[in-house]
C-alpha cells in the first residue's frame, strides 16, 4: 500500500508569520502545490513549542508547582522553568489541552481561506502534538518520581482531546504529526536529570496512542534533535537511533503511519556517507519519509549536498526543515518563507523528471 502521504516537501510545523492567518495564507500560496498538509504556522505563544505545554496546561494546575520560574520567554534550554508535583500527589487530571482549542480555532481560518482558494482544495489540515516526554520533560526535581504521574495525565488528557479535535475537524481533512523531540535526546542519554527507562518513555505511548487516532486521519512521527538554544541542540554522529525509532514507530503503531520526518546533519556532515549510511536498514515501506536536510544556514547548495549523499543509501523521499523554522524568521518572515521555497524548488528544478515525486491528493 503506497503512502497516502505523497508530496515533495513536510512543513514540520512553526512557519515565521505573526498570525495564523497570515501562516496559513502564505503557505498555501507559496507550499500548496508542495505539500499535502498545511500547518497553522504555531504563531503566538506556541512558536516556543513544548514550552506552551509548560506555561498553559502544566505550571497553571493546582498540584503542579514552579521550583524555578521560566525566563520570559526562554531562550534555551536552562532558561525553561523546572515543575515539581506537589508533595503527597500521587495522580493528575488536566481537563482541556489548551492547544486542541488552538487547533480548532485555526481550522476555521484554513477551510476559510482554503474555500477562497488560497489553499488547494487537496490540502490538508496539519496539526502538530507534542508526544509525551516532549510535552512534559521539565520535572527535574524529582524526574523519577514525577513524570510517571504526569505522563499518565497527559496520555489520559489525549484520549479525550483526540475525540474532541476529531469530532471539530474531519479526521479525512486531518494529518497529525507527533513532535518527538525530548524523546531522542532522552535515549541519546544527554538529559542528566532523566533517570530510567528512556525506551519505554518512548515505546510505550507509540502503542497507546497513535492507535486510538482514527485511520482516516494522516499521521506522521516527527523526529528530532531539536533547536532551542543551539541548531541542533544535540548532534548525532548517524542516523541509527532515529531509524531504530522509525522503525519501531511504524511497526507498532497500532495503525498506519503515513510519513516520518528524521533530521539530517549541518555543516561538515552533509557529505559524510558514514551519517547517512543507517538510512539503509530503515523498514518502512508504505510510509512516506522526510528528511529534514534544508538549513536556514547554507541555501540550495547546502540541500543539494545533502540531499546527493542521502540519496545514496534512500531511493525516494521528500525534503523538509531541520525543525520548525518559526524562530528563526530574520528580519522579515514573508522573505524567509519565499527562501524556502526557492531553495525547495531549486532541488525540484535540478532533478530528472521520473526523480520527481509530485504532489498529489492525501
């Protein structure tokens, strides 16, 4: 079975615009005939990513304290506030996911512009979640002891809130990427506070979860090595630990997995055979994959080296950012998206035309 995901570039989420109307508009003008899905931009408060979680679902609850306030807004890691739950709590109910309502809200912005014809008619509506650990990674105080509890929250928070978007949105005009960022770091073993079983942290909730999102929605894993405070915050020396992720995410998922984003390298790496070579033992083949090789730092030269050394050990697949771009928007947003596009573009222009895969309906 092909992937219903089929289209040359993943907006992986966070887009430079100031509203989600102006995200939204200018993605379908300059990505729709690129994409299959179309993200609200994460404009607002959400383009600190997870970091929303903490300010609006986490520190507001009542058997949740701050240890260590956040910078306002924080600009790396340290600067993130550290959580506790509080002393003799031993269970945690979260009654709405702040960015569910975000979502809801934005879709009717997309079917609005979408019935104005600014967005294909084909294209879907993206929403990207936080997975767990992602959603939840600041409990340093007493991470063995906390996180289990809030974990089992937020996992009960999504069975409730994935009825609520999909009641909203049409899970047939949905595609829903898991943001699995905090969980590779995990594993890498470079999270000094994050004691136990990196594995399960992440394997577990590939079982639970995704499962229950309706097979007419899209669904795809982002993984990443992250960029808050460094690009990227941590460098792997392969892909394997991202392929080992892949793999084990598409296997038992309980459901189809549509596509997968895994980051690529920066600078010396690009022509570095021994990063990529891991792309061989990737096992996924009704999946659509992204690979996550354009950089704000080095243009269409950058991607094409990139992309010529993957392409070695991986016959097809689709281009995305590293990560999200919404922080890195430079002195005018409209400009940085319209680089993007060219950069995407110039790749699309420089290859044989059998070597094209276009974008089609999702």
């Amino acid at each position: 079975m092909a992937s219903r995901a089929s289209s040359d570039l993943l907006l992986v989420g966070s887009l430079p615009a100031s509203t989600t109307e102006e995200a939204l508009r200018a993605g379908g003008e300059l990505f729709g005939d690129l994409v299959f899905a179309l993200p609200d931009g994460e404009t607002g408060p959400r383009v600190l990513w997870a970091a929303y979680e903490g300010f609006h679902l986490l520190a507001p609850h009542p058997d949740i304290e701050t240890v260590v306030p956040s910078a306002q807004p924080p600009r790396h890691v340290g600067e993130i506030a550290v959580l506790a739950v509080r002393d003799g709590v031993e269970e945690l109910h979260f009654d709405r996911w702040p960015r569910i309502d975000d979502a809801i809200e934005s879709y009717g912005v997309f079917k609005g512009l979408r019935d104005e014809g600014v967005i294909p008619a084909h294209v879907r509506f993206q929403v990207s979640l936080p997975f767990v650990l992602s959603g939840t990674p600041t409990f340093q105080k007493n991470f063995v002891h906390d996180h289990p509890i809030v974990a089992a929250a937020y996992e009960e928070l999504f069975t409730r809130e994935i009825q609520r978007l999909t009641t909203a949105i049409p899970p047939d005009d949905l595609a829903l990427q898991w943001d699995v960022c905090w969980e590779v770091q995990d594993l890498e073993g470079v999270i000094s506070w994050m004691d136990g079983d990196a594995w399960d942290r992440f394997a577990g909730p590939v079982t639970r979860l995704t499962r229950l999102i309706p097979e007419e929605a899209l669904v795809g894993y982002h993984l990443c090595y992250g960029t808050f405070g460094g690009w990227p915050m941590y460098e792997a020396r392969d892909m394997g630990l991202m392929v080992k992720m892949a793999n084990y995410a598409v296997g038992h998922s309980g459901r189809q997995v549509d596509f997968l984003h895994l980051a690529g390298p920066r600078n010396l790496r690009s022509e570095d055979e021994r990063f990529y070579e891991p792309l061989l033992g990737l096992n996924v083949p009704d999946t659509r994959v992204y690979l996550g090789i354009i950089l704000p730092i080095d243009g269409a030269e950058g991607l094409r080296r990139r992309h010529a050394t993957a392409a070695k050990y991986l016959d097809d697949f689709g281009i995305a950012m590293y990560c999200g771009f919404g922080r890195q928007p430079g002195q005018d947003g409209m400009e940085t998206m319209r680089e993007h596009r060219e950069v995407v573009q110039s790749l699309r222009e420089s290859r044989p035309a059998a070597a094209v895969h276009g974008a089609q309906h999702g």
